[in-house]
C-alpha cells in the first residue's frame, strides 16, 4: 500500500518538522536572552552570604498516659517569633 504525498497525516508530519526546524534556526541565530526581571544581581558578581537562620523545630512530646489522644509537643522556637 502506498502511502500518497498529500496524505493529512503526512502533511502534519512535515508541518510538525519545518515549526521545529524553524524554531532551531531562529534560536541559533536570535539566542533568547535572560531579562532582569527578578532583581538579580548580573552573574559573576560576589554577593554578601545571608546571615545565619535557625527554623523552629520539634524537640520532643508528651504523651498523657490517662489520654492518650491529648499530646503536648515541645517546640524550639528557633530565630522566628513562634508563638503558641
């Protein structure tokens, strides 16, 4: 069986191929380039580290034996304002 040139799916094949063929070439040619859009300081430029963090997290628990669904948990609070 022979397949004709004008086939739709052949068609969509070669229009698929010449869009991506395309977008090559014009990438090649144009490379996209990377707006400031972020605030971003320019690359190889030194920045300063950030100053030093500590999350809150779970120290322990306490399991109350006569409830055993009341359970307390013991936080520490970290660098943050974590009240409660």
């Amino acid at each position: 069986m022979k397949i004709s040139p004008y086939c739709p799916r052949r068609i969509f094949q070669k229009l698929g191929v010449f869009f991506l063929l395309t977008a090559f070439l014009f990438n090649m040619l144009a490379p996209a380039q990377a707006e400031n859009i972020l605030g971003l300081p320019a690359p190889g430029t030194m920045i300063d580290l950030s100053p030093g963090f500590v999350p809150p997290f779970l120290k322990g628990l306490v399991i109350h034996p006569q409830n055993p669904f009341q359970i307390d948990f013991i936080v520490d609070p970290g660098f943050s304002k974590l009240q409660g």
